[in-house]
C-alpha cells in the first residue's frame, strides 16, 4: 500500500486527477453549510433532532448533512440516483429505451441526457414539496421554521434545491470525466464519511465520562475490522462461469479458440436493495410524522430501527430488492444468446436456453446468499445500538458504500498504475498473475 502511494507521486496526469477530485469535493462540502435564506436553521436543526429514524434521517445521511441544515445542497444526490434507478427499470419496459442502451457510447449518452432531465423534474417537485412542508412544520418549543412563508419563499427555496442538485450533478461528472473514480459515488462517500470525526469524539467523550470502558472499546474496534473485512471479501467476491469459444474462419483468418469466463458477482445488486428498503418502510413514518393523531403516532413509533417488526420488513425487502433488481438489471436468456451468437458455450452444458437455465440458476444461489450477507450488513446497526448502546451507526447502507467506493476508487488508481509499469497497491507476484 505504502508503495502503491510513493509511486502515485511518480505520475503527475494521475496527481492532477486527484488533486482535482479532492478540490471538487471540498466544494461539495463547502457548499453543503450554505444555507437557504428563509430559515431559521435552529429550530429546522431541532426538528430534525426528532426525525432520526425516519425518511427525512436516511435523506440527511445521503446529503452529508446538508438536508438538516437546509444548505443549497439540501436535496443532494437522491434525485440523480432516482432518476438513474427509474431510467435503468424504464429500459427494461420501454423498447426505445432498450435499443438506446444496446446502441453503445451514442446511446448512452442519449440515456444520460434524459437522466438530467428527470433529475431537474425530481428536484423540482422535492423542492416544491419541502417547501410545503416546511410551512408547516415548527420545532419542539413552537417556533416556526419559515420566517416569512408564501409563495415568494417557495419559488426560491424550489430554485435554489435544484439549481444546488444540479450544480451536485455536474462536479459528479466533473469528477468522473477529469478526475478518478465515480464521481457521484465519491459525492455520496464524501457526505458519510464527514459524520466520521463527529462519531469518534462521541466515542471519546464517552470514554472519559466511563459510560463506556477501554475494554468495550477494544471489542468494538475488532468488530469493525472484522466486518469491514468481510465486506471486502464478499464484495470483491466472484463466480466464474468457465466459457469456451469454438474455433471460426472468418475469410483467411481463424477466431475463437480461446477460455474465458463470465464472471458473476455475489452482490450484483449493490446498495439499491437496502436504500429501496428503507425508503418504503420509513415513508410511513415520514408521514406519521406530520400528522398530530394517537393512531398514527404509535404507526411512528412502531417503525423505529432497532424495533422487531420494523428489522423483520427491513430483511424481507432487502431480500425482495435483491432479487428484483437483479433480475431487472441481469437477463441470462440475453447473456446465452450472445455467447451462442459468438460460438460460446460453457462446457458441458448445451448452448441456448439450457446455458440460460444454468446462468439463471447459479445467479439464483449467488443472489440469495448475497441478500443474506446485505440484511446481515443493514440490522447490524440497530442491533448494536439497541444491545450495547454504541453512539454511532456502524453498518447498514452507509458503510456498504463507503466500502465499494473505496475498494473502486482504488482500483481504478492501480489501473493508472498498472498501465504506466508502476507497482499499484497489491504485492508484484499477484498483479503478475492478474495479468
């Protein structure tokens, strides 16, 4: 690792291309602690002290934020990535859309461009909606959290949320085309990570206090490294389906010939399952939030993390999520039709829909097992609030990305590594093999 670092330094387009990753997120961050004018921050900053475990909280977590104190930067994110995820199901069940995504580099940029659009159209009805709500919302002594409402400061919190997501949407991109890794998932890690420093003074003041002893502490470290361990190993984890192509004449020249294998992710999924999770079964306690009756306060309270009937749904639609968007995102008959197209075949297994059954089979295992790995990942931090009073979330959602960032993100260096001749991150023998 250390030599993988020394030898960054050797590559000045690869120094350019993190310092300018770096300058951008600072940006980002930057931005996130302007506020939007109207506001009184401290009331809007006490309210959200009372929406933890609600919708409104896991929105805040993908913000870094920005959502509590109601920056330009407020709605972060989410709405690119609910446009991503609608587009990505829409290609499914809209031909043209499909035929967009099979056309290459035209067509994706064709799907890009409509993403936008839908992202500027999910910002505005956001942004309109938290207007509303926030006329309507007081802190807990009663002081109201608008200081002037009407319709003057709802257009302008309605421009100001999306002209922030836009501008979010842009250093995304900025930062995947000039800088490295993904761009719109370095902004999402960005946000989580900066609760980071916050977490370990919380840790250390209870320490000195002696609600918790060095012991624990100890304990909880190893668990950490532990987990993030076996998020690496299953995240990085891979079925290789062998394949075999026949030997072809095309004119004069011989093709095919050759081994190769389809490789098949145990979490081919990724974060959509849980994000999907939460958003649905915190929804109605977003909404039981705002409105003052016995009934459904008690739906609220029934829907906090940590509760038995709140982690019993979060599981099964974790596991619903996984296997529905796996299936959406992943078609074996298209996957078998293509080998087949190309002479490819995998070994002892006929070409065609037998090869499709196969696929469609060992991704069915992969699937459930990865669900599994994902509820496993997503209850831990309610079980550890709930048993050992930790003070801050470790697991679920947040660290499954932090996780897969980070492991893309250094991947992607040592792939500007490799191609330049330098050692990258992993010793010399094992790189020697991958290639």
């Amino acid at each position: 690792m250390l030599e993988g670092l020394k030898n960054i330094s050797k590559i000045p387009e690869l120094q350019k291309r993190i310092l300018f990753t770096f300058f951008l997120l600072a940006v980002y961050r930057i931005g996130a602690h302007v506020p939007t004018p109207g506001i009184d921050t401290a009331a809007l900053a006490a309210f959200f002290e009372q929406a933890k475990g609600t919708l409104l909280g896991l929105f805040d977590m993908f913000a870094g934020g920005a959502l509590s104190n109601l920056s330009v930067f407020a709605l972060g994110i989410m709405p690119y990535i609910s446009a991503s995820i609608i587009l990505q199901l829409l290609t499914v069940a809209i031909p043209y859309l499909e035929k967009l995504s099979k056309e290459g580099e035209a067509g994706r940029r064709k799907i890009t461009q409509y993403t936008r659009y839908g992202t500027v159209v999910l910002s505005l009805i956001q942004g309109f909606g938290i207007s509303i709500g926030l006329e309507n919302m007081a802190g807990p002594t009663g002081a109201s959290i608008v200081i002037n409402t009407g319709w003057a400061f709802r257009l302008m919190t309605v421009i100001t949320l999306t002209a922030g997501t836009a501008f979010i949407m842009w250093l995304g991109e900025q930062i995947t085309e000039k800088g490295i890794g993904n761009g719109i998932s370095l902004i999402i890690f960005a946000g989580i990570v900066v609760r980071g420093p916050e977490a370990i003074i919380n840790t250390f003041r209870l320490l000195y206090s002696g609600e918790m002893g060095i012991f624990f502490i100890i304990i909880l470290i190893l668990m950490m490294v532990l987990v993030i361990g076996v998020i690496v190993f299953v995240e990085s984890g891979q079925r290789r389906i062998p394949v075999q192509y026949a030997k072809r004449v095309v004119g004069r020249k011989m093709y095919g010939g050759q081994s190769t294998h389809l490789p098949l992710k145990v979490n081919s999924a990724g974060v959509i399952p849980p994000i999907f999770a939460s958003s649905i079964i915190m929804f109605p306690a977003t909404i039981a939030n705002f409105i003052p009756h016995p009934w459904m306060k008690s739906v609220a309270s029934a829907m906090i993390p940590g509760r038995v009937g709140y982690e019993l749904l979060y599981v099964a639609f974790i596991v619903f999520f996984c296997f529905f968007y796996t299936a959406v995102t992943f078609n074996p008959v298209d996957v078998a039709d293509n080998m087949k197209k190309y002479g490819g075949y995998v070994p002892g297994i006929r070409p065609g829909k037998k090869t499709a059954e196969y696929i469609d089979d060992v991704l069915t295992k992969l699937t459930f097992g990865g669900a599994i790995y994902v509820s496993a990942v997503c209850v831990l931090p309610s079980l550890l609030i709930s048993s050992f009073n930790v003070p801050f979330y470790f697991g679920g959602t947040a660290l499954l990305i932090v996780v897969g960032v980070a492991l893309d993100t250094a991947g992607q260096i040592e792939t500007h590594l490799l191609t330049r001749q330098y050692e990258g991150f992993m010793k010399k023998g094992r790189i020697a093999r991958r290639r």
